[in-house]
C-alpha cells in the first residue's frame, strides 16, 4: 500500500520542503578551512605601538576544546592532515616572515555573524600590567572565525605584544573582515603579522578530532 495515497499533494510537498530544511538534513554546508598566521619582520616598524592591549575573546575556544567546538560544528584536523604545508615551508624559509601557527578544521553550517571562534596563541606567556591588576600576555594572541552568508567571509582580531627599550609591554593589532574566494589562498594582514587561509567545500569523511594543540613553530 502506498503510505502517501491519501496525503493532500500541497501538504505532502509542505512536509518534504520541512525536512528539507530541518537541522542536519543533507542541505547542510560543509567547509575546510587551512589557515597560516604568521609574523611579518620586512616592515614591522611602519606601524606605532598602542599600550598593552588583550584580546576579546568571548564565544572563542582553543583547538583542543573539542566539545564546545563540536557543539558549534567545528572539528579541528591533527596536524598530519595540514593543507598548505608548501605555504608554511615557503614562510619558514624566508627572511622576512616566520610561521607561527597552523591549523586546519572542517566546519559545518558557519554563520552568518561570528558565532564560536578559534582562539590561536603563539610564544611564551609574559606578565603584563593593566587598571584591572596584573595578567597573563601572550606574544601573539587571538582568534578567527568563519563565516557564510551571501559570501564566505573570515573574520580575524589578533594582538602581537612585545616589550619596548623601557621594558613596557607594547601591543599592535590586526583586526581585519575579510570576503573570501572558495578553493584560492586568502591573504590578511597588518605591518606585523598576517594570514593565509584557504577554504574548500569539505568531503563527507569522518574527521578525527585532535589530540594536541595546533602546531608551533
């Protein structure tokens, strides 16, 4: 017997399009993202320190935070898997850059403002002085976020902090938005550090979460 005989048509195309666009259907977008941040040393003293300045980092987790991520639909490759290991050599190798962290995750439905980030740290901790008391400052601290509305966007907000010829912990920015073109290499910068990402519609294999924190140079 035909279960959908007696089925009105207009209720039973109402019904396909609703599971259509119910949460985890087939509809859903998956993405790969490979991302590069590195130093910038050719034209670093272009840009004018701010004072000590420390990343917001609200709805951002670090890498090895599976749940949270997973939660948000993200799954963070081990470092094996890494896509741009070409691009990452080609930093290592050069006198004017220096690779500080690699990172490749699959992501499923990003939205369409920031939602959960990545937070990516690099170099040993300092102790650092605010209004607020003393606190833990990383020489280079941050995050990024994938975005899809209309267009796949990456949004970027990392603080590079060093101490001057007095000893005072001095901070520069790069806060950028960037409009991304899928399955070509991506570039964001500031005078001092920058970005390389690329994002590619991810295959359906399972991914296995990772057992450690990003690579370091």
């Amino acid at each position: 017997m035909n279960l959908f005989a007696f089925v009105p048509p207009g209720l039973l195309r109402a019904a396909v399009l609703l599971a259509a666009l119910a949460p985890g259907s087939a509809l859903a977008e998956r993405y790969r993202v490979d991302l590069i941040l590195f130093a910038d040393r050719a034209v670093a003293g272009t840009e004018a320190s701010q004072p000590l300045t420390l990343p917001e980092t609200t709805r951002s987790f670090e890498p090895w935070e599976v749940m949270p991520l997973r939660n948000a639909g993200i799954e963070v490759l081990e470092d094996e898997l890494f896509g741009l290991m070409n691009e990452w050599k080609r930093l290592d190798n050069s006198r004017n850059h220096e690779p500080l962290v690699r990172i490749a995750w699959i992501q499923k439905d990003p939205p369409g403002e920031r939602g959960v980030a990545l937070r990516l740290r690099n170099g040993k901790p300092m102790t650092g002085l605010t209004p607020e008391g003393s606190v833990e400052v990383y020489p280079v601290d941050g995050w990024v976020a994938l975005m899809a509305g209309r267009y796949l966007h990456l949004d970027a907000n990392f603080v590079q902090t060093q101490a001057d010829e007095n000893g005072e912990l001095r901070s520069y920015r790069l806060r950028e938005r960037r409009r991304l073109r899928r399955d070509e290499l991506n570039h964001l910068d500031s005078p001092r550090l920058g970005v390389l990402v690329k994002v590619q519609r991810a295959d359906p294999k399972p991914v296995v979460a990772p057992k450690t924190a990003p690579k370091k140079k």
